[in-house]
C-alpha cells in the first residue's frame, strides 16, 4: 500500500544544570529549586532505497 511508518523511542539521562536561588534560564525547564535542564534537539535521519523490488536496469509489472 505505500504506506511508511516509523516508531521512535528515547532513553536517557537528563543533562542538568544549577539555579542560583530566584534565577530563571530563559531556555531550560525548572524541574526542582534549583535545577534546570537545558532545551536540546533530537535530530533523526532515515535513508530509504527506492529499488525495493528491482535491480539497476530491470522493470517490475505487475
């Protein structure tokens, strides 16, 4: 049918910074007075090969 699905899943430990007392980092999340942990990006990257069924130079009918 075409269709292309994916499942991603993540895992890991927060990378985690300190708060002076009433200090607010603009780009982080406050998880315990405290303790901040940073905005961070996830890149994901698939390669897909479009011959499936056929190899350089032949057709497929079907």
């Amino acid at each position: 049918d075409g269709k292309i699905e994916a499942e991603v899943k993540l895992t890991g430990i927060l990378s985690l910074g300190a708060l002076q007392p009433g200090e607010y980092r603009k780009y982080g999340t406050t998880i315990a007075p405290g303790l901040y942990a940073p905005v961070h990006q996830h890149f994901f990257v698939a390669r897909m090969d479009m011959a499936v069924d056929c190899k350089p130079g032949e057709t497929f009918n079907q």
